[in-house]
C-alpha cells in the first residue's frame, strides 16, 4: 500500500509533504510531485502537511480520485526507483494525464 497525491496538487506543488517525508518518496514532476509506490513506507507524515488535502492513503482515495492511484504509479514506469527525490530533484515532467490537463487559474 502506498499513499496517493492528486489533483489539487497540480500546479500549487507547496512541498510541505516533502519536507515531512522520512524516507524522500515525493519527487517533483513539471506541475505535479509523485509518490514513488515502492519507495512509500506508508508511514502517513505527508497526509497532514499537505495544504490542500490532496494527499490519500490509496484505500481511502475517494471515488472520484481512483485514477490519481495509476497516474502516481505511472509517472514512474520511465523513470525507476532512483532511490531519493532529493538526489534526483525536479524531473521536469508529468505524467501524461497530469501535463493534458489545463492550467489553474
């Protein structure tokens, strides 16, 4: 089990769940950060953090946040298990999802 960031998330990227993250799983995308599903302890520090409660453990994603469990997982599938966001820092990509949608306004 992991946990999940979803929507409100794009574009506000406030990193808060970052910097709670013990084990460095959040990595930052061009408009979004990820969970990596793997590297997840599901320790839940980020939950609370997070501003604008976008963050899920994935068996409480509502309903109509299901997708956001496979779009987490997919940002990953090029990208691998790198093992630390901070090492690796900002991807400068979404996942493709993510970078169709509008921007906020």
């Amino acid at each position: 089990m992991t946990y999940v960031i979803t929507l409100p998330c794009v574009d506000t990227k406030d990193k808060a769940c970052v910097e709670e993250c013990p084990v460095d799983c959040i990595y930052e995308g061009d408009r979004n950060l990820y969970i990596h599903p793997e590297e997840c302890v599901d320790c839940g520090a980020c939950e609370p953090a997070c501003p604008v409660q976008a963050i899920f453990y994935e068996d409480d994603l509502p309903e109509s946040d299901l997708d956001w469990k496979d779009i987490n997982a997919v940002f990953f599938d090029d990208l691998g298990s790198p093992g630390g966001a901070a090492r690796l820092g900002a991807t400068g990509v979404d996942e493709p999802r993510v970078a169709a949608l509008p921007p906020k306004e």
